[in-house]
C-alpha cells in the first residue's frame, strides 16, 4: 500500500470510473488552491464513495488519500467498511496505519483507526501496542495520544504487570515527566495486580518523598503526594512524612511554594502546631518580619504572599476565609 508515483486516473482498474469534483457552489467566496495530486485522488475517492463501492481499488484508493491528507476522517471511516467488507488481514492494516502514525504522531483519526483495529484483534496484540507507544513516547514523552491509548489497551487488552516499572524507567530519565508522574497514579489506582492505592500508599509515599527531596521546585511529585491521599486528608494529616518533608524543604528553601501551600493545607484540615512547625516559621520570620502572624495559618499565607507574587491576591483572599474554615 506505499504511495504511487503515478495518479489514479492512470491505474488500470479505475479505467470506468468518472471522477467526482469537489462542489464549491457556484460562487465560492475563497477557494482553495488543492495541488493538483490531492485534487485528483480526492475526485475518484468521491466517485467510489458516492457508490458505496467497497473492493481492493477502493481499499487502495484511501490509502492514497490518507497519505496525502492523514486527518480526512471521512477517508478513515470509510476505509473502516472496506476492510470488515474484504475481510482484511488487520495486522497488515497494523503496519500501514502505524507506518502513518510515526509521521503523523498527534492526528486523532490515526488513533482512533488504531483503537479499532487493535480492539478486533484482541489481547493478543496488546504487548505490540505497548511497544509502539513507548516508540512514539521516546520521540515526545508528552504525547497525550499515546498516553490515552495506552490507558486504552491496559484496560481493554492488559499488559498491567510490566506497566510500573515502564514508569520508574521514564521519570529515572526525567523526574520532571508530569505525563510520567499521571500514568504511575493511574497504574497505582487502576491495575488489579497491585491491591490499589491503599496498599501501595506507603511504598509510594517513599518513593515520592525521595523525589521531592531531589528537587523540591519540582511540581508534581508534590501533586502526587497529595493525590496518594484523595478523599482522605485525615490520613493525610496523620502521617507525619507529609509535614515532615514540608519542614524539610522549607529549612533549605523557605520560598518552595509547594511546600508551603501543602503545609496551608495541612494546618486547614487538622494539623497541630509543634515545635518544628513554629521553630520553622520563626526562622522566616525573622528575615522577613512582615511576615508575622499569630495564626500559623495566617503566617503561611504571609509568607506565600511574598514568595508567590503572581497568586498574591489568591492567597490575600484564602488568608481573609481562614476564620470561616476554622
């Protein structure tokens, strides 16, 4: 199915076809000036599809019109019929719409074309599948397209057992890797292999403390943390780890707004003021005596006023509400 050299109107098998034009009306506003190879494929395309025509000549025909134009859904669709039609081998079809994924890597027909194909195949081609998404990930570690279909196939297909250790690999390449960071809490919460989130939170926990100690300025571990403990800020209150790693991090950095912003939300749902949590907001607010509170929750939203200019407001406002959360 590799691209011709020559057009359709010099294959032999479309010799009866008449060719369809793309209606414009009879006054179109701004036309568009269609190379004259698309406008020819687009044209037999049109003939066949008008009828309905579903044979090799028209399987091979899509296959032009999707390299020339990826994104034509109507293409795709319609290429869908064909194939059930001719009882195609879909594993050959693997390779053509994967060989058009590579260089078409964000176009949502190609994808979608893939999730049916895959979906008929079955569980048997999902380590296939894993493979190529991690090939497709390796070029952009952000492809939300991959990542979705991924999700996809661990659902439908499996693959589960191997899939947090992929993870591990990805955000020892870059703990930076938000995409990374989202698809360990969906394998924690999802696969059926590790017992859920409140089996693995406690290894997790570790796992995540360490990263943040790595690079505290480093958003999402600090949004993982706090995901480890979703719809239970008791338990998240209780395990001293969580302040712990606040006050930590504050003692090296005390304008880490992600620390400081979790502390908020720890003193707002139960924390206790200790020792170390007065002993740490007294060494700031000696440097910085505007800071000064009374409430250690109040002095938290002082500090974060300071080091966090663009939310100043925001946190003006949470300062201002603290009396109705208490």
């Amino acid at each position: 199915m590799e691209h011709t050299k020559s057009g359709p109107s010099s294959w032999p098998e479309l010799a009866d076809v008449v060719p369809v034009p793309q209606d414009d009306g009879p006054s179109p506003v701004v036309s568009i000036a269609y190379r004259d190879d698309f406008r020819e494929v687009m044209d037999y395309f049109r003939a066949l599809y008008l009828t309905g025509e579903r044979s090799p000549r028209a399987l091979r025909l899509t296959a032009e019109a999707i390299e020339l134009n990826p994104g034509n859904y109507t293409v795709w669709h319609f290429r869908r019929l064909i194939l059930e039609s001719l009882d195609f081998d879909l594993l050959e079809e693997m390779k053509f719409v994967e060989k058009i994924a590579e260089c078409n890597p964000k176009n949502y027909q190609i994808w979608h074309h893939k999730r049916w194909l895959a979906e008929k195949l079955g569980p048997g081609i999902a380590n296939k599948e894993h493979e190529f998404t991690m090939k497709i990930l390796a070029i952009d570690a952000k492809n939300y397209h991959a990542w979705s279909h991924r999700q996809w196939v661990l659902q439908a297909l499996g693959g589960w057992e191997t899939e947090l250790e992929y993870c591990d690999h990805l955000l020892k390449e870059d703990v930076f890797n938000n995409s990374a960071w989202n698809q360990r809490y969906f394998v924690i919460t999802r696969s059926p292999f590790l017992g859920g989130l409140a089996a693995m939170r406690d290894s997790e926990v570790d796992y995540t403390i360490e990263a943040i100690l790595a690079n505290a300025q480093n958003e999402s571990p600090w949004r993982y943390l706090k995901g480890l403990y979703k719809g239970e800020n008791n338990l998240l209150v209780e395990d001293e780890r969580i302040s712990a790693v606040c006050f930590k991090v504050l003692k090296n950095d005390w304008t880490c707004v992600f620390a400081l912003s979790l502390l908020l939300d720890l003193l707002c749902t139960g924390l206790q003021p200790s020792d170390e949590l007065r002993s740490t907001l007294e060494t700031i607010r000696s440097s910085h005596p505007e800071t000064a509170d009374d409430d250690p929750a109040a002095a938290v939203c002082c500090i974060l006023q300071k080091c966090d200019p663009l939310r100043v407001n925001y946190w003006s406002w949470f300062k201002d509400t603290l009396s109705q959360i208490s």
